[in-house]
C-alpha cells in the first residue's frame, strides 16, 4: 500500500493549472487511504464496514496533503482515518496515518498495508 500512495503523491506535483489531475490524484489517495486502513484495521480484528467515506482536507500549498476517512466496524464503532503527506511535491514525501476505533488510536505510522516497515 505505501508504494501505491506514494506513487500518487507525484501526481499532486503537477502545475496549479491542471485542477482534473489534482483531482483525480486526490481521489486516488482517497481511495487508497481507506483501502490501506481496512487492510491494517483487518490486521487487528477489526472488520470495517464497506463505504468508508474519506474527502480531503482543503491546503494552502502542494507540499502538504490531507485526508480524512470516516466510517464504522461491523460492530458499528466509529472509525476515523487522519493521513497527512508532508512535503508531497517532493521526490521523498513523508507520510503519517492515525486509526482510531471509538476514539482510541490503534494505529500511527508512516505507511499502511501489507509491505509497511516502520523505521528503525
């Protein structure tokens, strides 16, 4: 999952005047957020309901990506995803992602899904 994000993150690099690659770069990550957070959420025994909204929070520059994911578990406990790139009109983007499950973090790294290694 980390390689898919961060080859959408140099999509978002593309000059300010071509808004539909934005979007559909935005939407991409979107979608691959909530994906990468089922995956890690699964890992941990939980089952997240299909239909995880996510939408991406407004940003003064490119450098700086965020999405948002809401959603619920089978046993209908509300789920949040915060994933923030930093410097992602940069070759070396740095990623951070927050789960929490009824408002307890069960998760905070710099990648999601399978093939995710934390940094030593």
């Amino acid at each position: 999952m980390k390689a898919v994000i961060l080859a959408l993150i140099p999509l978002l690099m593309v000059g300010r005047c071509e808004n539909p690659v934005r979007k559909v770069a935005e939407s991409s990550l979107r979608n691959a957020t909530a994906r990468g957070a089922a995956d890690e959420l699964r890992g941990l025994g939980y089952t997240v309901r299909p239909g995880m909204r996510c939408r991406t929070l407004s940003a003064d520059t490119l450098s700086v990506v965020r999405v948002q994911c809401v959603g619920r578990t089978r046993r209908g406990e509300p789920v949040r995803v915060n994933a923030v790139a930093y410097q992602a009109n940069s070759p070396h983007p740095r990623q951070e992602y927050v789960i929490t499950v009824s408002g307890r973090e069960v998760v905070r790294r710099p990648c999601l899904g399978q093939g995710c290694q934390d940094p030593q």
